[in-house]
C-alpha cells in the first residue's frame, strides 16, 4: 500500500488533513542533524498549530519555540516549552495577554520582538506595571519589508535604549529572511550572505559598545540549512516540520519528508474530463497561484474552478474516476491549509486512528 493510503477511508469524513507522527519525527530528526544539536533549533509552531508536535519536538531535545499569535504561545508553554519568542509584533489587547501568559506559566521565558522606539516604550511601560522585565529581541528587517528595523544607524540606538531600560532586557536579535526563495543552492547563499553583511556591522557595533547579542535567531526554512553553517546563529524553521510541494518543489537541496495531506473525495462529475473534489478555499490554502496542491495519482491536472467548497479539476483521464472515490493532496502552502482546519487525523500504521484538535488556530486566549 502507499505510504499515504489510509486503510479506514469509509470512517474519515472529508475534506480533512492526515497527519503522519512517523513522518514527523523523521524530520524533527533531520532538522536536528542539519543544526548538530537540537539545542541550535529554535522552531516556529504556525506551520502545524498543535501541541503534539510541540511535544515530538520536545521529546528530540528542542525546548524554544517562536509564536505568531498569542494563543500558539498558550498552547506551547502548556506542552512545556522552556522559551518562547512571540516573533509578531504585539499590540493591544495582546500586550496584557502575555504578561498573563508569562503570570500563568513561570517555569516558561516569554521574550517579544520590538522594531520601534513607541512599541519598545509601551513594552516598557507594560513590564513596569506588572512589575515584571521583559525580554526583547531587537526585529531586523533584512530584504522581505515586513516587520523589522533595517540594521544600521537607527537599529544601533534602538538597541542601546533597549539595553539601557530597567523594564526591558535586550536578549539579542531576530533576522527574519523570510523572502528568500532562491531555487539554486549557491545563489541562494549568496543572496543570505549579502543579507547578513549589514547584520555582522550591526552586531559589531554593538560589541563596540559592550552589548554583545546574547541569541541571534536566524532564518526560516528555506534559509536554515545556510544558517546552520554559522555556529553562533540559532535557527528558526518551521515548514520542514510538515514540509509541503511549494517547497519541495522549489528547494531540491532540502530533503524533508511530506507529513500532511490533504484527504479529499470526488463529490460530481460535471462534465467530460472533469472532477469536482470537496477541496475548496475553506479545506485547502488558496493565496497562492494554482496549482494548490499536488494530487496523487493525477500528475498532471488544470485546476478549471477553485470556490469555497469545491475544487474542479480538468485532466485526461477523470472518466476512470466515480462519484465518491478519495484523492490525497499534497499542499502547496501547508501553514495557512492547517488552519483552516479544527480537527486534523493522526495516521499510525496506515489507520487514522484519532483526531487531534488543532487548538492554536483560535485567535481567543483564555486567560
């Protein structure tokens, strides 16, 4: 049988995501072989949102944990992470909500990013009326024009000020180079190099002024195997975990196993050549370009009607194809596909055998 078939198709309702925990730890295990310890990882949970995950990871060694939102912090520090770094910035309501996280679980180090003198003083003023310092990884924006401080003149006086209030604890910096997607290895690493050159200025003049970083924290997937080769640089990955076609496509240097699917079935036959499969916008991510996801079985297909709750697919040989038979997809882009999703199915020995909820895609805390 296929690695991906389930053998208890009738019982599992569709469309869903299958899991597979084996996989998983296959590439908990590479990552960790690529960083040369899993004390160097310092992975993002908003690929898989699930504390199953965060508890393989723990289980290999791998106890810091970067966050987007508040509620992936709840459900990390409550699998037991030793750290986590909200590596979003932090707003609003989402101010308090922390210093409730950081109330609630102290055996966790809860650390914020800042990328601006006014974010850095609410944070201040935050840590001063709970009467609690924070930690604040400086944001460097090194390319992707997101979140982040350019390194240079401004990001080395934020830095200082940072360093110099009593509030707040100047752990080291965030170099994010989410926008590189260079297919070819060398270019790719020339590209990262040239990123990290105003970085290496930047941390230079801080160890000038006697303000060492403490952690880099460096890099997303694409960029982790190039990091890797700096010691001194933590590595923040976060699709290798699940991996999905976007990347595996694009990056042939990155061998990661897929461990999500998408499990879908064919709901109508609408015309000649056509299938209509349940895998609409709101079972499988649709920000990208078609294809969306590559189907098993069906190399080559044109996605002919994408809508909420249906996926039409135009291919040669859909007449070989009946009402009801089910298709496995592989995700173009596995993060945001996992939250659309409550429920997701863990697969052990070719059975889906339980429903794991997929607790942080809800935006309430709980506190």
């Amino acid at each position: 049988m296929d690695w991906y078939k389930i053998s208890n198709e009738p019982d599992i309702p569709s469309p869903t995501m299958l899991v597979f925990p084996d996989r998983i730890r296959e590439n908990i295990r590479r990552m960790a072989a690529i960083a040369g310890s899993p004390q160097r990882l310092w992975p993002h949970v908003k690929t898989h949102k699930l504390p199953q995950v965060v508890r393989m990871q723990l289980e290999a060694g791998i106890n810091r944990f970067k966050c987007a939102t508040i509620r992936e912090a709840r459900m990390a520090a409550e699998a037991g992470a030793a750290e986590i770094l909200m590596a979003y910035p932090l707003y609003g309501p989402a101010v308090e909500q922390l210093f409730g996280l950081i109330a609630r679980y102290p055996d966790t180090r809860f650390s914020a990013i800042v990328d601006n003198p006014q974010h850095g003083r609410w944070l201040e003023a935050a840590a001063l009326s709970h009467a609690r310092p924070l930690d604040v990884f400086l944001d460097l924006d090194v390319g992707m024009e997101r979140t982040g401080i350019k390194p240079g003149r401004e990001a080395l006086q934020l830095y200082r000020t940072i360093a110099g209030s009593a509030w707040l604890n100047a752990r080291g910096l965030h170099i994010y180079d989410g926008h590189m997607h260079i297919p070819d290895r060398e270019e790719r690493e020339m590209a990262c190099a040239a990123c990290f050159a105003p970085v290496t200025e930047l941390i230079q003049a801080l160890e000038a002024d006697g303000l060492k970083p403490e952690e880099l924290i460096c890099g997303g997937s694409p960029s982790f195997p190039i990091h890797a080769q700096h010691p001194e640089r933590i590595l923040s990955p976060g699709t290798t975990l699940l991996w999905d076609v976007g990347y595996s496509s694009k990056f042939r240097d990155m061998d990661f196993l897929h461990a999500a699917l998408a499990f879908t079935r064919v709901v109508s036959k609408p015309g000649k050549g056509k299938l209509c499969l349940d895998l609409g916008h709101k079972a499988i991510a649709s920000e990208m370009q078609p294809p969306r996801a590559a189907i098993f079985g069906i190399p080559d297909y044109e996605l002919a009607v994408h809508s909420e709750e249906h996926m039409v697919i135009a291919f040669g040989e859909a007449e070989k194809y009946s009402v009801g038979d089910c298709l496995y997809a592989i995700p173009r882009h596995i993060c945001p596909t996992m939250a659309l999703h409550s429920h997701v199915w863990a697969v052990e020995g070719g059975r889906a055998v339980e429903a794991w909820p997929v607790v942080a895609r809800e935006r309430e805390v709980g506190l």
